[in-house]
C-alpha cells in the first residue's frame, strides 16, 4: 500500500504543472491568444511555441518541450502514485430521465433538408422545443468531436456548434461552452487548443456568442473519479469536471467508422469527455469486450440530456480520420435529434451500413446491447417513436 | 485512471527519444519547388501517435507503425499535408497500403510505383514508407497540386515495393487491386462477414476478390493461426445454418472463408477453396 505524504497538488507544483510554472517568456506572451475558460481566463498558445534561436528535434519538440515533459511526467507519475488516495471516487452524475419522450418511448427527431437553421429550428420544435433543458440550467456545456485537425465530417463543423448555440439563446439559454480537451501544454505541437485552433474553430466561434474552453488533458485535478457499481469493469473513470458538474450537457457528434471501435457517434464520442490516461488504456485493452464496454462506461460519465448529430455528411470505410482511411459520403443531409444516446446510435448506425458496404449494424450491437444494460437507453428502433421532416 | 496516468507518461518518456523525423524526405515547399510552407514540421512516434490520430492509430502499430513525419503545405488555394509513415520494413509499408488504398483508384504514378489516386488524396508505399498526400479539403475536385506533391516526395524515397506479399492467395487468381494483407485482429474486421471468424491466435490473413468461372468475383479470406488447433477453432462456430452464406474450411494452420453470397456454383467455389488452401 503507498503512504500518502504529500497531496499531490504539492507535487504539480513542484514540476511546473501548476499555473506560473513552466511558464513562458513574457515575450511569446504577447503572441498568445486568449480563450474564454468559464469563469476564469486561460492563455492558451496558438503558436508553435519554440523560440526562433531553439531547434526543433526528434517529434518535432524543442529541448524545452522535452525537459519540461520529462519534468512534468515525473510530477504526475509521483502524484499519480502518492496522490491516489487523495482523490474520491464519485458515482456518476445523476441527471433526470429523457425529458424527450411520447408515449412513454423515446422521441428521435430526423430532419432532412439544406438550410441547417431551418433543419435545427424544425427539429427543436419537434421535440417539444427546449424549455425541459433550460428549466434545469441557463448554461449549456456542448460537446463536439475534435479527434484531429481535420474538418467535417472528422470533427464538429463550427457552423453547427454556432448554429446549435443560437437555437440554444432563442430558447433561454444565457451561456453556452464549447468544451474539449485534445491536448496538453507540455507538447507545443499537440497544446490544449491545438485541433482547434489549426481548424479555426476558435475564430469561427468568437462572436457567435459560443465560448470555448479547452482544457489540458494532463491537468490531473480538473477529472473527477466516477463509477457505476453496475459497470462490469470496477476502476473508476476520470471524467473532467466541466462535464461532470454540467447542469446540461448537449453531445454534437459526427457520424464515422472507427478502428478499434468500428463506428463513432453518440457513445464513442464522450471518450473526449474522459481522462487521456482512461482514453489510452481503453484502446490498449481492444480486441476484446473491453473496448465495447468502456466505452459505454465514458457515454455513463458524460449522459448528456440531448444529443444533435450532424449527419449531412459522413465518414465511411474507416477512421476516425482521413489518415485512418476514412471516405466523405455527402448528400445524406439529415440532422438527428434524440435525448436517449443508445436510440440515436442505433439510428446512425444505420445511415452508415447503408452507405458504407464495408460496416453493418451488428458490428456496434455489444456496445448497444451493453449501453442498453446499464440503462443508457434503448437500441430497439421499434421502441423508439422516430419522427422524420424534410425542409 | 491512475494506472492509466502512469502507462502514458512512463510511454511518451521512453519512446520520445526514439521518435526519429528525417526531414530531407519531407522537404520544405521551396525545395519541392512551387510550393509554400504551412506552419511546422511534425512528427510521432509509437507513443504518441495517438494523440495525432485518435483510434486510427491502432491498425497502423498493429501493420508496423515506427515513426509519422507531417509537413503541410500550400500552393494557390490548395492546402496540403502530406503524412510520411515509416514502417517496421518494406513489406510492412505495403501491407498498410493494401489496407488503405482506394477501390478502383490505382494508377502508375511513377514507373514501378503504383499509387491509390483521387482528386483529393494519393497514397502510395515505397521501400519502407507509406506515404498519404492530401488537399486539407477533402471535397476537393481538382487533384493536380496533391498529384505533383506526392510525385516529388516518392521521388526522395529509396527503396521499391515488395514482391510475393500475396504469393499464398495467387493461385485462387485474385482481382488486381483487390487484395488487402491483414496484419492483425484489428485489420481482421475490415469486413463485417468476417465478424464471426475467430481472432484467438490469428497470425497473419490476406483477402481479396478473386474470379470464378461462374458468377462475379467472390471475396475471401485466407488466414494463418498459431496453431491447427486455433484454425480449426477460429471458423468452428460458423456453420451452414447460423451463417448460410459463408463457406470455411481449415487444414494445419490455415483457414480458409468464402463469402458466398453471389452463389458461385459449388464445382468452382470447392476448386477456388483447393487452391487456396493447398498453397
């Protein structure tokens, strides 16, 4: 059993993992740009971060990337051993049944057309419009995939997560946070805001009267350990606090094939919303039920009440990137909006077995099957009341 | 998570040295010629791959994956990247490729090298890299940048394409270009018919499309397991009633499937399975 002497916050700010440590020159400051973190302010680099007289070496790091990762690895290894005890584990956020239900069955909004306004305006109405959401909360967290620099349909595309936010503000919402973390500031290639910044989304948002917040995936003390007592797997998840302690949640996945995973939409994607340690050890454990399990564990930790997917356009054949293989199919042009995570998987996966020769339905049914157990919500279409516009 | 924390750091420490980048293989723009350069080089390793590519990675640590180079570039509107994989050897390299490349999309780019070419992407191995070039629009319609880009790096790379990756399925006369070497379980489900095929002890398979005299081509798999036994375990559950259109047969260490669903009469789908299990 380890001893543990020391909290860990001691320890991160030993190595510089501590806001003011590891910190760079006032000059490159005035270079950074500032991203809206709730209620506080975060620097975050949108440069490559290396000083002109520093060389870039192996893995494109400077010898200050290295020296500080190594320092910043040490620090956390030791919390990570000597810390453990100071972290409780939680049990996962409660949050009320679907508030999207007719007739005792699930409503799933499909809505096909061109003009996305007009898509998401129809498709809110026709779950009864928003007011179930914002009597819970004014603020809405968004969640949106961005798994690699790489635009639509590899991750969210900016206008949706604009639009989705002013349907959001019409409806009574005061604030609304796009929130991801993809990256850490120990890596200047790979920074918190890394995706997103070569993507543009940062831009493209401000103004659009969505905030975003991206946080650091090394930050250790921004997760909170949660578990289910019904997961099949007992070590706890780390799931960041901005999502945990979200009085909505609102999922804005995309439709793709996946690897390990075979296919990503409304489940898969809230590995994003999970630890990286978490996320790496998952993917290390594949090949087994593992993965198809784990995965339903990190949708468990997140429950977001609504989930919009953006399935205009989607990625068949492999991914979850172009790197990975994946091929852009357009003119599905359909928009799908469910508050139940499991029907809206099962619905998409559809869209994708009928435009991609290379996927069925049955290669996501463990993970259905297991969401279904843990009462997620339910794959069984039949049970779904699925309402289908066009405008 | 904890488990986790240490796992990934203990990783990016021991392997982030080892990340090796040969920067001469992916020039800047100007040594290209006519192109500009698009913010800096990157590069991967093992450990770190994932951070690039999310759930992607695994089907390339499993086909060999040793090292990722990115450079982007620009020329009139057209962005580029271009993603230069270092594999474990040649053979790896075009393994990944046969995984990779599109249907119907191969063309000679360069006397002995074949490449996967679209408007918005080529793709192509050469010695021991894979080597994807794309239009950052993956919508695009004109492929001429991202054709001349790809050209002038697989010029720089040494080495040729491999030869006999696919001896062991030649006799069943394979479609050109339809056939893909599976490295692993992961490379395994390519297919979602190969779903109930047995991934415990699976060494190595190689699937393609192949003729028969009688109907369209049908696809197949041949797959090597560790042992007689796992073989004859791997295709043990699939049988005539739970999976009509799926014909297997093992012998020693080799399993054979046979996706029939386009009906090949019985003669000409015993001799194709003949074949390729007698290699």
């Amino acid at each position: 059993m380890i001893a543990c002497r020391e909290p860990p916050s001691k320890f991160y700010f030993q190595v510089g993992l501590l806001p003011g440590l590891g910190r760079r020159p006032a000059g490159e400051e005035q270079a950074e740009t500032n991203v809206r973190l709730g209620s506080r302010t975060h620097i975050d680099r949108m440069t490559s971060g290396s000083r002109p007289d520093e060389q870039k070496g192996m893995a494109g790091l400077t010898r200050r990337d290295l020296f500080r990762l190594s320092a910043g690895s040490f620090g956390l290894l030791s919390a990570s051993l000597l810390g453990a005890c100071n972290f409780r584990v939680a049990a996962c956020k409660s949050v009320p049944p679907n508030p999207f239900v007719h007739a005792g069955q699930p409503l799933l909004v499909v809505v096909e057309g061109e003009d996305l306004q007009a898509m998401l305006k129809a498709g809110v109405e026709a779950l009864g419009g928003l007011d179930k959401l914002s009597s819970l909360s004014r603020e809405a967290v968004f969640r949106g995939n961005f798994v690699a620099p790489q635009p639509y349909p590899v991750t969210t595309h900016p206008d949706f997560i604009s639009a989705v936010g002013g349907i959001l503000r019409q409806s009574g919402f005061r604030r609304t946070v796009l929130f991801d973390s993809h990256g850490t500031n120990l890596v200047a290639s790979s920074s918190p805001s890394s995706i997103m910044g070569k993507l543009g989304v940062i831009g493209k948002l401000t103004g659009s009267g969505v905030e975003v917040d991206v946080r650091d995936f090394l930050e250790r003390t921004e997760f909170q350990l949660v578990r289910n007592p019904a997961w099949p797997i007992a070590s706890p998840v780390g799931v960041h606090r901005m999502v945990h302690e979200a009085g909505v949640v609102i999922s804005l996945p995309v439709v793709k094939r996946h690897g390990a995973a075979q296919f990503t939409c409304a489940l898969k994607m809230h590995f994003g919303s999970v630890s990286m340690a978490d996320r790496i050890v998952t993917h290390k454990n594949e090949g087994s039920e593992y993965l198809d399990q784990r995965l339903v564990h990190f949708a468990d930790t997140a429950r977001p009440q609504l989930t919009i997917v953006d399935a205009r356009t989607i990625l068949a054949r492999r991914g979850p990137t172009l790197t990975a293989g994946g091929e852009v199919v357009r003119g599905i042009n359909k928009i799908v909006l469910c508050g139940d995570m499991v029907a809206t998987d099962a619905y998409c996966a559809r869209l994708m077995a009928e435009r991609d020769p290379t996927f069925s339905v049955q290669m996501v049914a463990r993970q259905l099957k297991h969401a279904t157990e843990l009462g997620l919500g339910t794959a069984d279409l039949a049970q779904v009341k699925i309402v289908e516009l066009r405008v | 998570m904890i488990r986790g924390f240490v796992w990934v750091l203990v990783c990016l420490l021991v392997t982030l040295p080892g990340c090796s980048s040969d920067s001469s293989l992916l020039p800047s723009g100007e040594d290209l010629g006519s192109f500009a350069d698009v913010g800096d080089p990157e590069s991967y390793g093992s450990a770190t791959l994932y951070t690039y590519m999310n759930g992607g990675a695994e089907v390339f640590l499993e086909y060999g994956f040793v090292a990722l180079s990115i450079r982007r570039y620009s020329r009139g509107s057209d962005q580029l990247i271009a993603e230069l994989f270092e594999m474990r050897d040649p053979s790896a390299a075009a393994s990944l490729y046969s995984y990779l490349r599109r249907t119907n999309a191969e063309t000679e780019i360069r006397p002995g090298c074949r490449a996967s070419v679209t408007p918005s992407e080529v793709l192509l191995a050469k010695g021991r890299y894979y080597l994807a070039c794309r239009n950052e629009d993956p919508l695009a319609t004109r492929g001429v940048a991202v054709g001349e880009l790809a050209e002038r790096i697989a010029d720089r790379l040494a080495g040729d394409s491999p030869s006999g990756l696919f001896d062991p399925i030649r006799m069943g006369n394979p479609v050109p270009g339809s056939e893909i070497f599976i490295a692993g379980p992961i490379s395994l489900r390519v297919r979602p018919w190969l779903a109930p095929i047995g991934e415990r002890g699976f060494e190595r398979g190689w699937l393609a499309a192949f003729q028969t005299l009688s109907a369209r081509p049908v696809e197949a798999l041949v797959a090597d397991y560790q042992t007689a036994a796992l073989a004859r375990e791997a295709v043990a559950g699939v049988t005539a009633s739970s999976h009509p259109e799926l014909k297997v047969e093992s012998r020693g260490r080799r399993a054979v499937v046979v996706n029939d669903s386009t009906t090949v009469a019985p003669q000409h789908l015993i001799a194709l399975m003949e074949s390729l299990l007698t290699h």
